[in-house]
C-alpha cells in the first residue's frame, strides 16, 4: 500500500497562467462598468424626459360664482402659472361641472406639461390666481356647490341663518360669505362698528360662524374652564396676548362659533351675547 505524503511547500502557479487570470479579471470588470453607465444613461433619458410632476387628484378652488342665467359658473383657485407651451412650469386645468340632484358637482384637475424639464431642474412652489369657466349642459336652480377636492359653498345665505338678538347698538353687518375647507357648509357674517375694522389695530369686532349640519371646526387660544350657553355645554377658548375668545356650541343640527375679543366684552357679557343667537322659527 503506498500512501501519498502531504506536501509542505507552498503552491507555486506558472507567471503566464496568472497573467492571463488577470487580463480576463480585467475584460469582466469593464464589462460590467459598461452594463452598469449604459443602465445609468437609459434611466437618465428617463428622468430627463418626465414632466414637471402635477396632482392627479382634484384642485381645491376658493370660490364659485354663478352666471346670471344660471347657465354657467367662474371657480377661482391658486395654482401654478398661467400655461405657456415654452414653460414646463406653467400648468393648464380643465373642469367638470355636473348637477346632481340639487347640487353643482365640480372638479378642477391639472394636466401634465407636454414639455419635460431640463436636467436636474425643478419648479418653484409659488401659487398664482387662476380662474376656469365652466359651462352647465342646464341651469343650475339648486344653492349648494360640491367641490370634488372636498369642500361645499353656498351660492346664498341659507334659510336657517342663526341671528344675533343682543347685538350693541351701532353694530353694522359688513360682510358674509362662505368658510372654505369643509365637507359640510359654513357660514360666517362680521359685525363692527366701525366700516373697515382692523382687528390688529385693536377694531372693533364680531364674527359668527354656523356650521350647517356639521362641525363648525373652530378653535384658537386657550382651553378655559366649562361654561353653558342655554343650559347646553359649550367650550370657551381665550388667546390672553390679544384678548381674542371663541366660543363654540351646538344649536339644533348646527354648531356655531362666536369670535370677540375682552376688550369688546367681558366673559359673562359674551356667553350672554351667544345665548340671545336663534334659528328662525319653522
């Protein structure tokens, strides 16, 4: 039986075969090299050719006015820059209008730039008014327009307006409109007696704010203790720097802010105030 000894000298390899390992290392890493900036330069192109990135989803629009005959309407948002063909910056919209049951449905949606960027470049986020109309296939008789982006305007006061019974002498309604942001309608009216208040300057003045059916999602300052308008539980809010209060409670199906200020009223003058406010009679 022979039996093969275990070698104790160290592997030696011929120098051109070594060579030639290394020419072949070589040749498969620039192989790769290559495979890996053609890729790059394939998703470059790539890159390089999207437009400016734009919201599929509908764009929230600030108001909505409806055209005498009733036949048509004009809804003013902030969105990108006007559209200009040569600018992958601008942006144009287009909207649907549609009358469902008694309600104006409409959706203002963004198109995507048929120019791409330049490399490595991007759009500032800078809002600028726009307005698009909208022609109706009918005239519109209902008051409620739903916005697709998730917000309802009134296109008039609503029939259950809640008023003031003790509002001060010399007090004057300046101004009312709708409250964007909201699922469920807002109203806000302001008071003053003065004809151009200027709260900041410390003027004068009143806001109500009634959340028809739903929350009037109001808030701002401090929570205070518990108090009770009408016996029902409210919440009181005070900003002490400016005095500011807001109290906020339900009536029937509505909740209704009440915006003042402590130099205009003290606390118990201002649940008082809230107290006197009623919805018309059936």
């Amino acid at each position: 039986m022979t039996t093969e000894a275990a070698s104790t000298s160290p592997a030696v390899h011929p120098v051109g075969a070594e060579r030639a390992t290394v020419r072949m290392l070589k040749a498969s890493v620039m192989l790769v090299l290559g495979a890996v900036l053609s890729a790059c330069a394939v998703t470059s192109e790539l890159l390089e050719a999207e437009p400016a990135p734009v919201p599929s989803d509908p764009v929230r629009f600030d108001s909505v006015d409806l055209a005498n005959d009733r036949r048509s309407v004009r809804v003013d948002f902030i969105g990108g820059e006007e559209f200009d063909p040569d600018n992958p910056c601008s942006v144009a919209y287009h909207g649907t209008a549609e009358i469902v049951g008694d309600e104006l449905e409409i959706g203002i949606y963004a198109e995507p730039h048929p120019k791409p960027l330049p490399p490595n470049t991007g759009c500032a986020g800078v809002g600028y008014p726009r307005s698009l109309a909208l022609d109706l296939d009918e005239p519109f008789t209902g008051a409620a327009v739903r916005d697709l982006a998730g917000q309802v305007f009134l296109l008039a006061p609503p029939a259950r307006l809640a008023q003031i019974g003790a509002l001060p002498d010399g007090w004057e309604l300046l101004r009312e409109g709708n409250v964007a942001g909201s699922s469920t309608p807002r109203w806000e009216r302001v008071w003053s007696p003065e004809s151009d208040p200027l709260p900041a300057e410390g003027d004068s003045m009143l806001t109500l704010i009634q959340g028809l059916g739903g929350p009037v999602n109001t808030a701002g300052g401090n929570r205070q203790p518990p108090v009770e308008v009408n016996g029902q539980p409210a919440t009181l809010w005070l900003h002490q720097p400016s005095g500011e209060m807001v109290l906020v409670w339900q009536l029937g199906s509505d909740e209704l802010a009440l915006v003042g200020n402590l130099s205009d009223f003290s606390q118990d003058e201002f649940v008082a105030l809230a107290e006197s406010v009623a919805l018309p009679a059936d």
